[in-house]
C-alpha cells in the first residue's frame, strides 16, 4: 500500500485531459494531445515504478474504494506486474496514436481528442481494476470511443464494419456479464455476502469444476477471444482495422487487442483453473491455427493495411500460445510478446501513415520503390519488419522464443504448426517492405505537400526511440521477466 | 322549482367528460395550438376532480392542489405558446403530423 | 584485450557505415568508397589482428582447457531457463575466427576497388559489416539461441547483400528466396532447440555436448539441426537458393556465399557432434545427403555457362564433400575442408569477380577466352585457385580433399559406394573447373569487339586479396594434422589425382580451341529442374492455400456467417422499428389504449391482481 491517491490517478488524469480539451484552441491540439499522454506516460511511470523496476514479480500496488457495498461491487484498483506493462504502454501507445497527423485534426479535433483520452482512462480502468464489474463497465466504455472514431474519420462505407465489431464485441461481452453475475452469485451462496472481487471469484471457483462453470469459462472465452481476436472470431477485424483511421487503427491493433489477452491471464486462467486446462488443447490449436490462418491471408492481401491486419492476428496468435500455457513461464512470456507486438505493430502502422502521408498509391500489386525517395525512413521500417519477423535481436524474438520454448512443453504439435507461420511471417514481411521499398520507382503519386520529404524531425524522435526500445529489450528482456 | 343539489359525483362525471373531450383533442386534432389547449382542458377537468373530492371529503387539501395547479398550468401554457410560435417560425407550420423530426 | 573486441570492432564498423550512408543518402549525396571502404577493412584487419592474438594465446594453454570465455550480460533468464550472451572461444571456434576475419578483410578490401563506381559503397560497406559481426556471433556463441541470432543474422545479411541492388526486383526476389529457404530451414533449429530445452533442460553448447539422450531424441534432434544446415549450407533438399544468390555483389558471393555463411552448417554439425554421432541414422543421411549433392551439384555444374553460377553449383558440390565428411563421422576433415575452400573458392569468385569487372559485367563464359595476356595477375592466381580445387598436390585443395576421399572409404561410417560417388564428384570436378579455365583464359577470344578495348587488370586494391589468397591456396594445406599414409591411402590419393588430371585433361581438349556458344543440356543448365518444382508445389502451393483460405474460408464461411448474423439482428431491430412511427399522436394513442390495458387487468380482474 503505497500513496492512497495513487492509482486512481492514472484514470482520472487521463479523463481530465479529456475534458479539458474542450478548452484548447483547435489548432494546437496535437500539441496539447501529445504533450498530455507525454505526461500521462510520466505519470504512469512514476506510479508504476515500484511494480516495473522491482526486482521480483510479487510487488504490489493496490488501492480499495468502496463504491456499491450492497451489491459488493468496489473500486478495487491493482497494479502488478501483470497490469503494470499494460498501463505503460497504453500510455505509449497514446503518444503514437496521438501524434499522427490528419483529418482528425482538421475536422472535429476536439472531439478526437477528448476521445482519445477518455479511451487512455477507460483501459487504463480496465487493466487496473481487481473488480470483475468495474472491469466489465471499463471494458464496454473503450467501445465508445472506438466506434464514435471509426464513425466520424474512418473511410467510406464504414456504418456496416462498425455495426459488425459492435455486434461481435457486444456478444462477447454480454455473454461475460451473464458469467460475472453467475460467479457473484456463487459466492454469495458460499459466504453470504455479494462481492465481485477478483479474488473473492477465485476463491469460489477454487477447485470446482461444475458444467455450470464451464459455460461461464465459454463466456468469458468468447468475450476475449473476440477481442484479440482469435481464429474463427476475426470476422469483424479486417473491415474495422482498414476502414477506421489511423490513431484507431494503431490503438485497435496495439492496445485493444491487449485487452484480450490480459483478460486471459488476469481472469480467465485463475478462476477457471480446472475448465482451462480441460480446453488447453482446444485453446492452443485455435492459437495454432490463428497464427497459420491469418498469415495466409495476409500474404493474399493486396493492401497494406490489411495485411498489417492479418499480420497484427498472426503475431497474436503466438501470443495467446503462450498465455494457453496456462503455467507462470508462458505467461510471462507472453506478456513479453505483447510488448513487443504492441510497439512493433503501433511502429508499422505509424510508418505507413508517414509514407502514406507522402505517396498516395500503396497498393502491394506493384513494387513502388520507396526506399530510395525515403532512405532513413525505410531503414527505419525495415527494423520494424525484422522484429515483426522476430528476428532474434529483436523483442519480438525473445518474446516468440520463450513462448514457443513454453508451448512446446503443453502441445508439441501446435508448437511446430505455429513454427510455420515464422516461415510464412517472413514471406508476408518481405512482400509489404519489398514492394513498398523496392524496384524501380516509376510510379508518380507524390503527395505535393509532404511527398519529398525524408523521415525528419519528431517523427524521427518517435521511431528511433522505438528502435532502441525494440532492440535494447530484446538483449535485456528481464524487466519483463522478472525471474518467473 | 325543486332546488338540485350538487352532488360530488356530478362533478366527477362533468370533469370525466371534459377530460375525455381533452385527451380526444390531443390524440386526434393536428394542430398543435388546438392540442394545446386540450392539455389546458384536460388539466382543469382534474382540477374539476380535486374540488370534487375536497367536497366529498371535506377537507381543504383538493382546494390547495388546485391552486397550484392553476399556477403551473399557467406557466406551463405560456411556455407550450411560446414554443408553438418558436416552431411555427422555424418550420412554418403547426402540423404535428410533419413534425416528426425524432424519428429520424 | 576481450573477446568482445571480436565481435564489436565490426559492430562499429556496421554502425558507422551505416549512419555515414544514412547522412549521405538523406543529402542525396554520394557516399566515398574509400572512407567507407577503409573503415570496413580496418575494423575487419583489427578484429583479425585480435584473432591472431587469440589464437596464438589459445595455443600456448594445455590442450584439454584450450577455452576462453567472457559472458557480456544475461539474455534470457525464464523458469529453468537461462540464456546468457557470452562468447566461447575454442579451437574450432578460433579456427572459424580465423577464417572469418582473415579472408574477410581480405575480401572488404578486394571491395574497395571493386565497389568504387557503386552508388551507396557505404552501405555495401556496413551490409558487409553486418555480416561480419553476425557470422562471429554464430561461431562464438555459447549456447544455442546466441548462435541462432548470428544463423538469422547472417541470413538477414546475405538476404539484404543478394538483392543489393534493390531497383532490380529480380535480384530483391533472389534475396528473398534465400532469405525463405534458410527461414524453412531455421525452422528446423528452432524446434531442435524446443526438443533440447526439453530433454536436456539447458541449450549451453558444452551441456548439449555432454548430454546424454534416448536415441530416438538424439535422432530427431540431429536430424532437425542437419536440416537446418541444409538451409544455410545449401544442401539437398534446400540447395536451390544458392545460385540465384550470384545476383548480389562478386565480393559478396566470395565472402558470404563461398567462404564462410554457407560453411556454417559445418560449424554447427561439429560444434554438436557428440550428439550427432551418437546416431547412426543421422550420419547416414548426412553422408548420403552430402555425396548426393556433391555428385548432382557438380553435374550441374558442367552445364552451366555463366561464370559465377558455375561457381555457385561448385560451392555446393564441395559443401557436399565437406558433409560427406561429417556424414562418415570424420568432422576434423571436414572442418580442414571448410578452411581451404575458404582461401581457393574466395580466389576463385573473386578471380571471376576481376573478370567481369574487367569486361564490364559480361558473365558468360563463352563470351570471354584469351584473358591471360590482358589481365596476368588474375590468371596466374586464378590457376592455382584451379589447381587447388582440382586436388593437385601440393596445393591445399589436395589435402583436404583427400582425406575426405579417404574417410568416406576407410572410416567406420564410410563404404564403396560413399567412395565411388565422391570420386566420381571429384572428376567432374576437374572437368568444369578446367572447362571454365580454359574458356575464360586461353583458347581463342570470344569477347565482344566492344569491350576488347576496355579491358584492364585489376587495380591494386583488388589485386592483393588474390595475391595472398593465392598464396593460401598453395600453402594452404600445408598445415593440417599429418598422420602416417598407409598404402591403401597412397592409392587412393594417385587414383583421385589421377581422375583429376583425366577430367581436366578431356575437358582441355574439347574447350581448348572453341568457338561460339556451347549448347548445354538445359534439364542441367536449370538445375534439374528442382527449383521450378519447388517454385511450382511451395511458392504456387502457397499461393494456392492463401487463395483458397482467402476465398473459400474467410469469404464464405468466416465472413458469410458474421454477414448473416447481423442481418439477423439487423432484421429483428426493422421488426421494432415499425412501432416507432415518429407520430406523437399515435404514441399517445399507445400509451392510452395501454393505460386502459392495465386498468382493465387490474380493476376488471384480468389479470392476479384483480383478486386483491
């Protein structure tokens, strides 16, 4: 028990920021967006730091408020070094999504961001609170802003896609919400009083393994594996992910999708201990599968975005490998991967807004030759396609590395299916970069305003500390590890 | 002539039938003036009741809603009047039937 | 002095390249082949000079703790698992250094000159760098996951050295292919390092070569790293990268593609052969996987008429013999092997890389002849290069060569057949080494009477490399452990020097007066046709399965279900909508045939409460 204010500061800063943007004038708002999420990333640092720089996993900061004591419903507040890594990068990941330029800042830019931080409050909501209710109430608030971003700046045709992600996402979580009533009531039958609290949950869970719980296990499966998504849940992804506008995309593919697999590590796995590991083998081959599926289309896509897309659901694929492991090795690996996955993908996605902003025709038929007009900014991409690829080096290897190591040991065989999709990763990766960067450059599709222009100046600043970031961590992953 | 007595129940039967004129007007008439002053009509058949009931019972209490009402009915029908006239200009016409602007 | 100088003067050498290119090419500037150039080398030659020292230190130690080692920090530290970054220098490995270092900074200043006219020499010059550093990882790790990050990362270098010449897509897809077939391959050592981790419980070199498994283990094991090797090292079946990768720089063939990234599967198989031994299985089909290629490559070989890709297909023949070695269990020879064909096959590329410099690019064979007059330094090394790899005493080829001839018949592992086969490699050899000598050197000019006036030898830069690796390729293998021959050997040694000497001498008299082109079986010329097959069951396989999963899975099925679904819904929200006629009117009228619903239900006894 550290400050008593401490955590609840990381919601409502953020939620401060949102309001107070309403106040800024339109045209420095990028200024004051990134600025803000500069400070809130400062903030959460300084917050988090006796959790992320201490030299043990079981360092804790946990702040209780009570809220609805009828129905036990409290604001329990729990920052470990599971949530811990999440917080920090959901500020990070702000910086980038905040930082890109265009019609956002041009058309409503308040509104975005107002948006935009009241999305940074609401996961950081979800990732810290220990309360399944408030956890769930956090997790339908990121939708707002999601849906208000893909409705207002997406692309055309975007009311279908939007109403698609709805739907899935509400299923999942409506079904959730049935398990939580499910497992408060549980509790209250054993202890007579109503609690929602994480831990209160496992201890009724503890050890029972009734067909009851196992529908509940479903409904919480659904809820994140929607989210993450994985294979056959992904429908909703490619329209959403290509149609929403870039700081969205980043955030969908960066942090939303983290949503998901935290759920799994800090809910599902141990509350349902006995349904998990009844399921592991379903789960890994569903991972299995998702990293195999989506890199085969992802070499099919012939649009950057959309193979971004796929790829964003390979890599996670990996990811939940490791959180199915359902053992304290895995799972730590995969937040490893999450990292990693979360600063590479934001990274790949930002770099094609920058040569978007540059070149209008992107598509992936024909190779455009890039790399010549731009050469640091191809350099740079191209790092972010190696750790993609995890090339070991990188944070994405030691991440893919270690979660593969810890799979190997639960299913031999989904680990080897999944080894596939590496080989199949580096085909898509050199295709993207290849045809964006290489060739002859015959087409004329220079963007007049930006479009002679090199990598320069904050953009730089952004993607090089993200290079030293990738790298440096990929020698040094141990303040990711913390000797699980 | 025999005097007749007032009795309560006469009230309440006048005021149910002034009541049912009102709320007749305000589901059928299409203009929102008229429909207007039919909530006017349907308001003074309950104060119509109120005093009814005071009688019946012989306590003051109907009598002082009453007022009240009479009092809000007043503000209510300047604010409804003044609406009106708001969305006559805005949208020339009081025809409640072409404006359903909500539904969209 | 650490051994981290070894692998960090490249790094800095990598890395101030690299920003001098990125400085210049932001400018649009053209960087200098020699300040960059001479960065390269010098770092290069220091890091050589370290190696010297090293290994001079290394045999001043007893010979059972010739070990050196520093571990630079903790890499991955999880559950049992600990991965440290350190380096391991050994005999073998110091060998490797050697090699490495030494023919490399040879080949970085053979650069200089050959690179002089290029655009962006910095970045060849930090590419080279980069491979440099990473092969170094490769040798000195310690354990497994620090030799797999120099095993991608010298894929990733050669990848980005093939298709140098990036604005031609040809060469990128030549980059890309060997960048692919040795990812299938590291496939392989992944999973291998999973099975270690799991039976040994650590994925240190020197523990996996103490560790004692079941022999179904051992044999998967060896299998999946001889499989990876077969992806570095070109083997059958992943050897078709090899020739396409003759699209990158000379120098870079000669560095990366001859000397040293494609021995690295040699490397490895010795660096485990406690457990690669330990298996019967995995020996055989070493062996025969080597003698194979070693026998199809060079057969292919003979068909070829561009210059450097006969020297590819060489490269993967004499890797086939240097297989054939570990195969028959005679790893020492295999590893001899690696070093001389490191001096005469860098000679080689780089000899050929001199000819097509000097002819502006002209790579077929039958376009050159009468070259020795014109260009004198590049032929008299060339030749002993020739003579080196055709096993003509005393040059080094001779040596190594031999003793691999002699294992493949005489050792425990070994037969006939294994021997017939080589020997029969080795003549073939002799026959296309000759055939490219003779049509380039002597004979008669084919050269287009355009060029004939512009050639010239190689500048000084360029000259000396070849100088002193033909000097490596005499002396060579002068230095290798001599044992007692016995009679059987010495016949095995005339019979090979003597079918080197009949190939040579049948391919003389057929090339030595010819004119115009030469009509080459094209099933051999394409090498056999395995690469179009590959192209069409896994590229177009690939390609089919993403298509099919594309349109028959994600688009009927996946997207077909989520599209009914929220028609459904859609639908089931229009059903409502219909109440929501947007009338107040009709509202009031549902709300007052809804109040006189309930007052009937309640007072009229309708419903339950109609009892009350």
């Amino acid at each position: 028990m550290v400050n008593y204010n401490s955590l609840t500061v990381l919601l409502t800063v953020p939620l401060v920021a949102s309001m107070l943007a309403w106040f800024i004038p339109k045209g420095i708002q990028r200024l004051y967006a990134v600025f803000s999420s500069l400070c809130i990333l400062a903030l959460t640092l300084y917050q988090a730091a006796p959790v992320l720089f201490a030299s043990t996993s079981a360092a804790v900061i946990e702040h209780k408020l009570a809220w609805l004591p009828e129905i036990g419903v409290s604001l329990n507040f729990r920052l470990d070094s599971v949530s811990g890594w999440f917080v920090a990068l959901n500020a990070i990941v702000a910086i980038l999504a905040f930082s890109l330029k265009g019609v956002w800042y041009r058309k409503n830019p308040r509104l975005f961001t107002s948006l935009g931080f009241f999305l940074v409050s609401a996961l950081n909501t979800a990732f810290l609170s220990a309360d399944l209710i408030v956890f769930y109430l956090a997790y339908e608030a990121v939708f707002i802003p999601m849906i208000f971003m893909v409705g207002i700046w997406g692309e055309q045709a975007k009311a279908t896609a939007v109403f698609r992600f709805f739907l899935m996402s509400f299923l999942g979580s409506v079904l959730m919400l049935v398990s939580i009533f499910y497992l408060v009531n549980l509790y209250h039958e054993q202890s007579g009083i109503y609690s929602s609290n994480l831990f209160d949950l496992i201890q009724a869970t503890a050890g029972k393994n009734s067909p009851n719980l196992k529908w509940c296990f479903i409904g919480f499966f659904l809820a994140f594996a929607i989210k993450v998504p994985l294979f056959p849940f992904h429908g909703w992804l490619k329209d959403v992910y290509t149609l929403a506008p870039m700081p969205a995309t980043i955030w969908m593919s960066a942090i939303l999708s983290k949503l998901g697999v935290f759920g799994f590590i800090r809910f599902v796995s141990p509350i349902f201990v006995e349904s998990s590991q009844g399921y592991q083998g379903i789960l890994l081959t569903l991972a299995a599968i998702s990293v195999v599926y989506a890199a085969f289309l992802a070499i099919r896509s012939n649009d950057s975005k959309s193979l971004l897309a796929y790829s964003s659901v390979s890599h996670l694929g990996f990811v939940m490998m490791g959180v199915f492991t359902f053992n304290p090795g895995g799972n730590a690996s995969a937040i490893l991967l999450s990292v990693g996955h979360t600063l590479v993908s934001a990274m790949l996605f930002y770099i094609l807004h920058l040569i978007q902003e540059r070149q209008t025709d992107l598509g992936l038929e024909t190779s455009h030759g890039f790399a010549k007009l731009y050469p640091t900014l191809f350099t740079v991409f191209f790092i972010a396609v190696l750790a993609s690829m995890s090339l070991p080096g990188t944070l994405n290897f030691a991440g893919e590395f270690l979660v593969l190591i810890h799979s190997y040991a639960a299913s031999a065989l989904c680990t080897i299916i999944s080894g596939v999709g590496v080989i199949l990763g580096a085909v898509y990766m050199l295709k993207f970069y290849q045809q964006l960067g290489f060739g002859k450059n015959t087409t004329v599709t220079i963007n007049s305003n930006t479009g002679a222009k090199d990598l320069a100046g904050y953009d730089l600043v952004v993607l090089s500390v993200l290079v030293l970031m990738l790298i440096y961590f990929g020698f040094q992953p141990e303040i990711f590890l913390k000797g699980n | 002539m025999t005097e007749v007595m007032v009795e309560p129940w006469m009230l309440l039967v006048v005021a149910m039938i002034v009541f049912a004129i009102g709320l007749l007007g305000v589901i059928l008439r299409k203009n929102l003036l008229v429909m207007l002053m039919c909530v006017e009509l349907m308001l003074n058949a309950v104060n119509l009741s109120f005093v009814a009931f005071s009688r019946m019972h012989q306590t003051l209490q109907g009598d002082i809603t009453v007022l009240f009402v009479m009092t809000v009915a007043a503000a209510e029908s300047a604010v409804g009047l003044g609406l009106i006239i708001a969305m006559f200009r805005t949208l020339k016409t009081v025809d409640s039937d072409q404006i359903q602007m909500l539904r969209d | 002095m650490s051994l981290s100088l070894l692998i960090f003067l490249p790094l800095i050498g990598f890395l101030f390249n690299g920003f001098y290119h990125l400085k210049m090419a932001r400018s649009e500037q053209k960087s200098s082949a020699m300040i960059s150039g001479v960065i390269a080398t010098g770092v290069m030659f220091a890091a050589f000079l370290v190696a010297c020292t090293y290994y001079y230190m290394l045999s001043q130690l007893p010979a059972d703790g010739r070990l050196f080692e520093q571990t630079l920090f903790q890499w991955m530290k999880l559950g049992g698992l600990n991965v440290s970054f350190a380096l391991r220098l050994d005999s073998l490995s110091s060998l490797f250094v050697l090699i490495i270092t030494g023919v490399g900074s040879l080949i970085h200043l053979y650069s200089i000159g050959y690179m002089s006219e290029d655009e962006t020499p910095a970045k060849y010059f930090s590419f080279l760098n980069l491979f440099c550093f990473m092969m170094l990882n490769l040798v000195l790790g310690s354990n497994l996951p620090h030799v797999f990050l120099g095993w991608e990362g010298v894929g990733l270098a050669s990848y980005l050295l093939i298709g140098y010449w990036y604005q031609d897509k040809d060469k990128v897809l030549a980059g890309q292919k060997a960048f692919i077939m040795n990812r299938i391959g590291d496939l392989g050592f992944l999973i291998a390092m999973f099975i270690a981790y799991k039976f040994v419980g650590s994925l240190d070199l020197i523990d996996l070569q103490k560790a004692t498994l079941t022999p179904h283990v051992t044999t998967v094991f060896g299998l999946l790293i001889f499989f990876a090797c077969t992806g570095k090292s070109a083997q059958i079946p992943l050897f078709t990268w090899l020739p396409d990768a003759m699209a990158g720089p000379t120098p870079v063939s000669a560095l990366i593609h001859a000397a040293t990234m494609v021995t690295s599967g040699i490397y490895l198989l010795t660096r485990l052969s406690p457990i690669i031994e330990a298996s019967n299985t995995v020996l055989t089909v070493i062996g025969m996987v080597g003698v194979t290629t070693a026998f199809v490559a060079a057969l292919m070989a003979c068909a070829q008429t561009d210059i450097k890709k006969i020297l590819a297909y060489s490269t993967i023949s004499q890797l086939g013999f240097m297989f054939l070695a570990c195969g028959v269990g005679s790893f020492e020879s295999g590893v001899f092997h690696v070093m001389t064909h490191a001096f005469f096959k860098a000679l080689l590329f780089l000899g050929a890389g001199s000819v097509i410099h000097a002819l502006h690019e002209e790579q077929n064979i039958f376009k050159m002849g009468a070259l020795r007059a014109k260009l004198p330094i590049t032929s008299i090394t060339f030749i002993a290069g020739w003579a080196a790899i055709l096993g003509l005493p005393p040059f080094s080829g001779f040596f190594s060569k031999d003793e691999i001839l002699w294992q493949s018949l005489s050792s425990p592992h070994g037969n006939v057949m294994l021997f017939i086969i080589a020997a029969a490699s080795a003549f073939l050899t002799a026959f296309y080494m000759t055939r490219l000598l003779v049509l380039v050197f002597f004979g008669k000019s084919r050269v287009d009477p355009a060029k004939q006036k512009h050639i010239h030898e190689a500048p000084m830069t360029m000259a000396i490399p070849l100088m002193v690796l033909g000097v490596l390729s005499l002396v060579g293998g002068w230095f290798g452990e001599h044992h007692e021959h016995s009679g059987q050997e010495m016949m095995v040694m005339a019979a090979s020097v003597i079918l080197a000497g009949l190939g040579a001498g049948i391919a003389y008299q057929k090339y030595k007066n010819f004119e115009g082109e030469e009509k080459t079986n094209q099933f051999l010329m394409s090498g056999m046709g395995v690469d179009l097959a590959y192209l069409s069951v896994f590229a177009k396989g690939t390609g089919t399965l993403s298509k099919w999963f594309t349109t028959y899975v994600e688009e009927m099925i996946v997207q077909r279900t989520l599209r009914w679904s929220t028609a459904v819904v859609g639908l089931s929200g229009n059903l409502f909508r219909v109440v929501q006629v947007g009338s107040t009117q009709a509202y009031l009228m549902m709300i007052l045939i809804a109040i006189v619903a309930i007052m009937a239900w309640v007072f009229l006894g309708v419903g339950q409460y109609g009892k009350l």
